[in-house]
C-alpha cells in the first residue's frame, strides 16, 4: 500500500520540477510540495472510506439467505459495489491491497460472478479475503472442483490460507465424498497448528460425517475443547444422514443441556430424520418447540405428513404456514398437491392452484406436474390436460404425470396418442412412460402393441427395471398369455408385493384359482407379507369357487394384518361371503366397516338381491339416504333380481330412477341390465322398444343380449331373426353370440341352421375358441348328429372347461350311446378335468339307457364320496330310472324311503313310469296316489295308471280313473310334435 503511494509520489515530484524549470521568475517550491502532499493525503482519504464502505457492505450481505429474502437488498449492494469499483478505477488503485480485495469479496457475496473474476485477475497481491471470496462464490453455485482448484492456486502462490480456507475446502471434499483429499487437507490443518480452531473443527466434522466415517467425526468432536454450533449441526446431521436417528436426538438434547441454542439447520435436520423414519410425533414436538420456524422446516412437516398419509394434517400446516405469514414455494405446493391429490379433494385442489396462480407459482414444470397429478388423481383428467396444454416449458416428469393419469383413470387409447405426441416432440420415454403405456396396453388386452412395447424395453435396457417387470407381467397377464407372464415373472431376481399381485390376479382373472392358491402360497413360503391387494384377489378366487373353508382362512390372514376394514379388503370379504350364501356374516361385516363405499354396498346388495329382492332395494334405499352415488353396478345388481311380473314394477321404476339420472343410454353395462331384465321377464316388447332407442352402431354384446334371451325363453326362431338382424347391420358376433344362438338351433333341432353357423365360425376362426367349441357338440349333439358333434370335439384345442365334455357325455347318452359317454367320461378323468353334477347326470343316464345297474350304482356313490357332490333330486330320478328301467322295483322304492328329501313330482313320475313298463299295479297305484296328490290337475298320472290297469286286464280300475279324472276336471290335451325336412337339391 504504502510503496503504491511512494511510486505515486515520485510520479508528481517528476510532474512538478517540470512545472517549476517551465515557470519564469517564480521559486516556489515550497508552495507545490505542500500541494502534493495535500493531494496524497485526500488520496488516502478516498482510499480508506471506499474500503470502509466496501466492508461495511460485505457485513449486511453477510447472511445469503438475507439475499434470498430480500432481493431488493442484493440489488443495493451490487450498486453499491459497482460504485466503489467505478471510484477506486478512477483513482487507479482498483486493484491494490485491502479495497482490491475487498471488492472481490463484496462482488461474490453478491452472486456477481464476471465482475468478481475480472477484478480478482488484475488484483496485484491476493490476500486470504480474495481467495476466500472466490472459494465461497464457487462453492455456492455448486462448482466445488473449482474451489479444490482455487485452493491449489492459492497454496502454489504462497498464500497458506486461514481458517477460513480450510473450512471452505474441507466443505467441497464433503460435497464430493472426496475422503482422500479430505484427509490431506486434515494433515495440514494440523500442521498449521489450526485443528482447535472453532470454523475448521466443525467442517472436518461434517466432512467425515458426509463421508460416512462417523467415528472419526464423533472423536474429533469428543476431543473438541470448544463446540460451536456448526460443529454440534455437523455431527447431528451426520449421524441424522447415516440413519442414527436416536443417536442424532440424543447429541441434540446434549446440545441444549450445554447451554447451546440449535438454529434452524439442526431443527430442520433433526426434523428430517425423524419424518424419514416416520416419527411424526416426535417431529411435531420438535416443530413446536422451533421459536420462528423457516420454510424448509415447514416443508419438511408438510411433506412428511404427505408420504405418511396423514394427508388432513398436511392441508391443515398448509394453512398454518399462510397464517403464519411464512411464504410457501415450489416444494411447499408439490406436497400439499400430493396430499389433496391422495384424498382425491377436488375442492381443496382447486383453491390451492387458484392461490398458486396468484403468486405466479403454476408456471414452472414442478408445479404443474404436481397438478396434474392432483386433477389425475380426482378424476379432473380435462383439468390435468388444460395445465399440461397451459405449461410452454414440458419435460419428462410432466408428460409422465399426464400419461399415468390417463393410464389411472383408464383413458388407455388416450394414453397411446399421448405416447406418441411424446416421442414426434422430441421426449425420451423413461422407465415411468413405458409403465404407464404398457398399463393402457393391459387395459385394452392390446398383447400386439404390447409386445412391441417389450421389444424396445430389451434393446433399450429398461426390461430389467422392476417398474417396467412388473408392467409386462401385468399386460400379458390381463392379455390372457398367462404362460409370458409367469416367464417372466420368474425371470425377476427379487419380486416385490406389486410382482406377486400382478401373477395372482392374473390368474384369478382367469379362473385358474388353483394356479392362483399355489402362488399366494409360494409368497408367503418366500417371507413376501401379503397386502391388501393380493388378499383381495385371493378371496375374489375363493368367491368364484364358492370355497367358504377357504375364504375364512383368508379372513383370519387380514384380521392378522390389520386389513379387514380396509375398502378393497373388505368388499371383497362382503362378496365372498355373499357368493358362499352367508349372507348374514357380509352384512356384519358391513355394519362394522369404519368407511362405506359403492363398492361394499354394491357387493351386499348383489347378496340379498339373490335371496330377497326386499332387502336389497332397503339396502339401496340406506345407500341413497347415506348420500352414496349409485353407479352402473348397483343398477345392474337390483335389474338382475327383477325377472318376474312382480319384480318387474321395481325394475320399471329403476329404469325411470336412471332416466332421471340422466345416465346416458352409451353405458353398455347398464344397457344390457337393462335388456335382461325385460328379456327375464318374458317382456320382449319392451325389450324391443329400449333397443330400438339405443344408438347406432349397436355393439355386438346388446345384439347377444336379445338372441340369448329369445333362446332362454325357448324362442329359437325369435333368436335366429336377431342374429339374420344382427349380421345385416354389419355386427360381427363373438363367442357369446355363437353360444346363444347354437343354442337356439339345438332348441329347434335345426341342423341346417346350426351347419350354416358353424360354416360361419370356421370362417372367421373361432372354430378353434372353446366356449364356441362346446356350443357347437352341444347342437351337435341334441341335432342328433352324433358323428359331427365329436368331429368337432377331436378337433378342439382346449378342453379345459367341462362344459365340453358334459356335451358329449350327455349327448352319447340320450342318443344310445352309452358305451361311448363312459369312454368319454374315463378320459376325461385322465384329463384331470373335475366332473360335475351335469356330469354325473349324463353318465348315469347313460347306465341307466344301457342297463349298467351296478355301475350306475358305484358311480353314484363315487360323486358323493370322492368328488363331493350332493346329489339333486334328477340325479334322484337318475337313479330310480336306473332301477325301475331293468326291473330293480324293489331297490327303487327302497331308495325313495331312504332319500333325505320329501319325494317331488319328478321322482314319482318317474317310480310310475317303472311300475307301467313292468306291470306293477300295487307299487303303480301308489306312486300314482303320491304323484295325484303334488300335482292333482296334471293328466299324466291318470293316463300312466289307466295303461297300468288296462295292461293287467283291470278294467274296473281303468274306469275308476276315469271317474275320477272326470270328477276333479282333469282333461287330457292331445300332444303335438313339428317336422323339419332338409331337402337337398
């Protein structure tokens, strides 16, 4: 400074003997060094109050979040800044000892990068301050390389560097995880004799504890003579970081028994740790006891009741925050969002993105992808699009957020022209795009583009993401290609809850509930803790089985996890127990459900409603009064119970109930309710008439609704003029339509119909289809056209239903073919499908047409013992043809005793029919007496025991008959039979 001044000096002492050899007559040198040394002293002046302004100005930007909170502070001080420079520049000392330095410092306190770096080069000497000052500038923008670099320029210029240095240096290594360097940089802080010094104490501190070698930290703050607070933050931040939370609370409270205040960084630390350990307790206590909580500490709470789904109490800091005055941000608004969206609160979601508008906060991709993701969430998917559309600057985070809504609300052909949009505007999917659009794929049971989908995810590396794993198996799964999705569910190195749910409800969705047991077994054997998810899917498998024995076993399990009570869990328990007919137990269940849903009243309504129509309309009544929405379902489940006259009033008034909804006629699901009911009810003209309303193009399921009921209600040619209908208009029919329609044509005994049909199947391929498969053996068959009928069931693919074989089996039989129903019905056992009851009524149909007594006999008690199935009372009748046909009288009235039933219409006439082929007037009249007495205006036990005396000659018998079938007006109507002759020609 001073040798600046002497060079200064000389400079005018030069300038003024000019002066003075140039003056003529004047000797005045006295007079011109007083002017110098009077020029240099104001010099001097200027030089110490720039320096005293420049410092005093680095001391109120001190605090960088001073600067963050006020930014019209910041642009005080770089005027300020820019004006010492401009002064200290005209007086050519700009870049000279403490104001150059200084400078340097109050241009990076300020954030002012360029000028900082100009001024710091054209600096003749560069003390600690300078270097310092560029360390903090380049630390704070997160360039910690260049401050190693500084602090390597610094030492090999000979300026050692304080403590200040040090601490700035050993902060970058713990922002790398640089431990080497870190090290180095401890050994020569030793030998500068600096280690006890407060600033370097607390940094290695924090390096060591960022590094991950907590003892080391913890022994250079044990041998601390004297802690600051910086010291005491780093080690609980470290410990905090490293998941020592009880360790991390405990130094803390060691920090307030020694008289320490903890600031702001150790709250929000402590507070951090504690809510990413879901302590939401302790954090409150601690966020109660903060004097003047920051932002960062109230986002911390906000966003830790959020991810703990204690989303009322994130909205309510929310408001505490605004009333605090505390001036929420970015952060703030994506939880808050996230809680609102996780309760699907549409109203809060709305008053929170008018707030954000207001202060300019909706404009950035953060934001808006949080709403999004909030409008997704509450069924707003028009809203989320409008905030996408309203955003100019997109990233992947954003259009992820738009294409999992849509995925979530099942808008799947939306989610593929979003795909698409997304790759032409240049975006790279991400493991988060390809989920979201093989969801839609699996929605729309689209294997095609799915299997595209899984192409590109091998090339591209992200098939072995377990996001994208578990997507594929849930696509092919919903496809139906059950075999690609247990390969590669097998395939996943370490399947989570999500992978195992997807495999379970896979096969669930497929009726393969065995499949579907094994699985869930196999998680639990492999310690994967079911959730709601799969324990639902299970009973669903456990519903569809009508396996009561094991839908308990899972009711224990959810009863064991807390889950009973849950709204999946427990309407899928409601469902269960209705299906397995405990109708009572579902309705207990329900009453105990803390929370009610459409879902759980829907599933009891669908259980009462098959029992009593009554109390599922009081159900639906409580549901409407409870302020419940009714949807399709519920609608669906009170139509199906309305198939006679009576009900018909009730479903009458549904259909008025729904008009008045204003539910559009476009919902299929309702509209073919609708159509059953009145096609169950035999009111084919209303039927019509509500068809008739329906827009156009019809989809193929309301045309299969109008052929099935036709063919229901054995009106096969009403059935075969809809599907003539049907096909004008261009419908293409389905396995469903084929099956109602074949039906119809085996109704009429209509082979020709059934052949062109079948002529049509083949040509569109579902020849091959099983459902299709079966429906044509049973027309087959019942046409009489045995040779075909098993034509077409060699050549079936499938035959894991046994609808098939029941076809078969009761076909050979009621065509004489006995030998061949008992070879099918052996192979079929091979086949390990299981026989039911319509099996085991063909089969003994069978023995009975071909006088297999014995057999029969066994075989019936086979169904009972090792198949489990309880005999009905045709199986009954089965039995006594049995008997009664070859003669066995005696066994089939000791059967009748012994059945645990009382004896139906069915079972006598039957009895009856044995006694008149063989004679038995005696057993005859007795089994006539039964059947007069359960039906007495029925003709035919009259006319069996007339022939039965008139075969035996008794014709006073025969008269008595006749007598009383006169006295009671029992009249005989003669019978009719139809003829269809194919001509061919």
């Amino acid at each position: 400074m001073l040798s600046r001044f002497q060079i200064k000096n000389q400079r005018f002492k030069s300038n003024s003997s000019e002066f003075l050899n140039q003056e003529l007559k004047f000797s005045a040198t006295r007079i011109v060094k007083d002017q110098i040394h009077n020029s240099s002293a104001q010099e001097r002046n200027l030089y110490s109050h720039l320096l005293k302004i420049c410092l005093q100005e680095c001391k109120k930007i001190q605090s960088r979040q001073l600067l963050d909170r006020m930014p019209e502070r910041l642009s005080l001080s770089v005027k300020t800044a820019k004006t010492v420079h401009a002064r200290s520049l005209k007086l050519g000392v700009s870049s000279d000892g403490d104001l150059g330095n200084s400078i340097v410092d109050l241009y990076a306190k300020c954030g002012q990068a360029d000028y900082a770096e100009k001024v710091f080069l054209h600096l003749r000497e560069r003390d600690e301050l300078a270097w310092n000052s560029m360390m903090i500038m380049n630390s704070r923008k997160g360039f910690f390389r260049d401050v190693l670099e500084d602090f390597g320029s610094m030492w090999s210029t000979g300026v050692v560097g304080n403590q200040f240095s040090f601490a700035i240096v050993l902060s970058a290594c713990a922002k790398l995880m640089d431990l080497e360097l870190g090290k180095q940089v401890h050994c020569a802080v030793m030998k500068m004799g600096l280690e006890a010094h407060s600033y370097c104490e607390g940094a290695l501190i924090d390096m060591y504890a960022k590094c991950g070698h907590l003892m080391v930290a913890k022994r250079i703050f044990d041998d601390a003579v004297k802690l600051d607070t910086v010291s005491w933050t780093a080690l609980i931040s470290g410990l905090a970081q490293g998941g020592l939370t009880e360790e991390a609370m405990e130094v803390f409270e060691e920090m307030q028994k020694a008289g320490r205040l903890p600031d702001a960084v150790v709250f929000v630390t402590i507070l951090s740790a504690c809510v990413r350990q879901g302590r939401l307790e302790d954090a409150c206590h601690l966020f109660s006891q903060m004097p003047n909580p920051n932002v960062v500490a109230w986002n911390v709470m906000i966003s830790g009741h959020a991810k703990c789904g204690n989303e009322g109490e994130a909205v309510k800091l929310f408001k505490n925050m605004i009333s605090a005055g505390i001036e929420p941000t970015r952060s703030t608004l994506g939880s808050v969002l996230r809680a609102i969206a996780n309760v699907s609160n549409h109203s809060y979601g709305l008053q929170v993105h008018t707030w954000a508008v207001k202060r300019g906060l909706d404009s950035n991709v953060y934001a808006g992808s949080s709403l999004v993701n909030m409008y997704a969430k509450c069924q707003k998917m028009e809203a989320a699009k409008a905030v996408f559309d309203g955003l100019e600057e997109k990233n992947n985070v954003l259009w992820n957020a738009l294409l999992g809504g849509y995925a979530q609300n099942g808008h799947a052909h939306e989610v593929l022209e979003l795909f698409s949009k997304m790759k032409i505007c240049g975006y790279q999917p991400d493991e988060y795009t390809y989920t979201s659009v093989l969801s839609a794929c699996a929605c729309l049971a689209n294997m095609e583009i799915g299997r595209r989908l899984h192409a590109v995810l091998m090339k591209n590396e992200f098939g072995v993401n377990l996001y994208v794993q578990n997507a594929l198996v849930d696509m092919y799964a919903k496809c139906g290609a059950l075999c690609n999705a247990r390969k590669l569910f097998e395939q996943i190195s370490n399947p989570d809850n999500v992978s195992w749910n997807a495999i379970i409800v896979g096969y669930v969705q497929e009726e393969e509930e065995e499949e579907a047991f094994c699985m869930f077994s196999r998680m639990m054997s492999e310690g994967i803790t079911p959730d709601e998810v799969s324990l639902a899917s299970i009973l669903n498998a456990t519903a569809n089985l009508r396996d009561l024995c094991k839908g308990t076993q899972v009711h224990c399990f959810l009863v064991k996890y807390g889950l009973e009570k849950g709204l999946y869990a427990g309407s899928s328990l409601i469902d269960m127990y209705c299906k397995c007919g405990i109708v009572e137990a579902a309705t207990t269940l329900f009453s105990y459900m803390p929370e009610r849903s459409v879902v759980c009243i829907n599933a009891l309504i669908s259980g009462h409603a098959r029992l009593s129509l009554g109390q599922a309309v009081n159900l639906f009544k409580h549901m409407l009064s409870d302020g419940l929405q009714p949807s399709e379902v519920t609608f669906a489940t009170l139509l199906e119970g309305c198939s006679d006259n009576i009900e018909l009033y009730f479903g009458r008034q549904i259909h008025s109930f729904i008009v008045k909804l204003g539910l559009p006629y476009n919902d299929e699901f309702l509209v073919v309710a609708l159509l059953g009911m009145y096609m169950s009810a035999q009111r084919n003209t209303d039927a019509v008439c509500l068809f008739s309303e329906l827009p156009d193009p019809k989809s193929t399921i309301i045309w299969t609704v109008l052929i099935s009921g036709s063919a229901q209600n054995d009106n096969g040619e009403e059935a075969l003029l809809w599907y003539r209908e049907m096909r004008s208009h261009n419908a293409m029919p389905d396995q469903a339509t084929f099956a109602s329609v074949l039906r119809a044509s085996s109704g009429l005994s209509s082979l020709e119909d059934g052949r062109k049909i079948h002529s049509f199947i083949f040509h569109i391929g579902y020849d091959k289809d099983e459902l299709t498969g079966s429906a044509l053996v049973d027309m087959y068959a019942k046409c009489g056209d045995m040779k075909s009928s098993a034509k077409v069931f060699r050549e079936m693919i499938s035959k894991k239903d046994v609808i098939s074989w029941n076809s078969m089996i009761v076909g050979y039989a009621k065509n004489g073919y006995a030998e061949c129903a008992l070879e099918i019905f052996e192979e079929m056992k091979r086949a390990s499908v299981k026989p039911d009851e319509v099996t085991f009524l063909g089969v003994l149909t069978a023995c009975s047409h071909a006088g297999m007594v014995m057999e029969g006999q066994e075989i019936y008690d086979t169904m009972i013992s090792h198949y489990g199935v309880q005999p009905r009372v045709d199986h009954c009748a089965c039995m006594i043809d049995l008997f009664g046909r070859w003669g066995f009288l005696a066994e089939a009235e000791k059967f009748i005793e012994n059945l645990d039933f009382e004896p139906d219409s069915m079972i006598w006439a039957t009895y009856l029919s044995a006694c008149r082929l063989h004679g038995d007037d005696i057993r005859g009249q007795h089994a006539a007496e039964k059947l007069i007495e359960l039906e007495p205006q029925d003709s035919s036990p009259y006319v069996l025991l007339s022939h039965i005396h008139a075969a035996s000659g008794n014709w006073d018998g025969v008269n008595s008959v006749r007598k009383k079938m006169t006295e009671k007006g029992v009249k005989k109507f003669a019978g009719s039979s139809k003829l269809s002759l194919d001509v061919a020609g």
